[in-house]
C-alpha cells in the first residue's frame, strides 16, 4: 500500500523516485484535485462556499457566430476551426441561435462544405422538411424546414 506524504511544493509518494516523468505529473494532478476536494468539504462545513468565478470569454455560440464574421469578412485573418464549424451545422435550423441577417452568411459558408459534414447536413435537412409535414401549424418547424429546405437546394 502506498501512502502519501503532503509536502510544501509538491504532493509526494513513497516510492515515487521509481515513476516516470508521465506517472509522476499523473500522481501529482490526482493529489491535486484530492487537495481541492478536501478543502471544498472544509469550507462547506464551516458554512462558507468558494466564489464562482464568472464565465470568461464569449459563449460557445457567440464564437460561432464570430467564426462565421469573420470568414465573411476577414477571410485572411479566418482559420478553419472544427469545433466552431460543428456548433454551426447543429444549430443553423434554430432562428434564435443563429439569426436570419447571419443564416444568409451561413448559407455562402455552406457551399465550401465537403465529405461527410456536407452527406451529414443534406439528411438532417431531408429529415427536417418530412418531419415538417406532420406539424404544418407550427410555425417553429416550418420556420426550420424553409431553412432545411435552402439548405437542401444549395447541398444538392
């Protein structure tokens, strides 16, 4: 059984000097997030609580809709990112996610999409525009077919 041994700098096991470099930055994360643990309960028993510390930088579909600019707008300064370009095809049929003036910028940022993204993107839109069908009085959904359907004609 190993036991550990809490230092000033650093935690540390019994044994350690026989780990790797890797297994060593392991151990010490563990020990970390142990450390942190322990003093959450601490606080939690004293009644008091850690501040959250406010979300920093813009949220996810704020960067989203900054890639989309900026590919727009600044296509030299504009880098592919895959994350951003993901977000974007899982929302583009949501209005309130990505408004109609940035749908149109959308739309020209779909023409460059290709392989499975683009295959992926015409079924979800195929699935769209028949599921629109069953509910023809929710404006919600014929909303997002009339997007599928644009994104349909320009894929196809």
């Amino acid at each position: 059984m190993q036991t550990f041994a809490i230092s000033d700098t650093a935690p540390v096991l019994e044994g350690e000097e026989d780990l790797s470099p890797e297994e060593k930055r392991v151990l010490e994360r563990k020990m970390k997030k142990i450390l942190k643990k322990e003093e959450k309960k601490r606080l939690k028993a004293e009644g008091e609580t850690l501040e959250k510390t406010e979300a920093s930088g813009p949220t996810a579909p704020q960067q989203a809709l900054d890639y989309l600019t900026c590919w727009a707008e600044n296509r030299a300064e504009w880098k592919f990112q895959k994350t951003r370009q993901t977000w974007l095809l899982q929302h583009m049929f949501d209005s309130e996610k990505i408004p109609d003036e940035k749908f149109s910028v959308l739309l020209e940022y779909l023409e460059g999409l290709r392989g499975g993204a683009k295959d992926t993107t015409v079924q979800k839109a195929l699935v769209l525009v028949e599921e629109s069908g069953q509910a023809p009085e929710d404006k919600v959904v014929q909303q997002r077919a009339q997007r599928a359907r644009e994104v349909i004609q320009l894929l196809s």
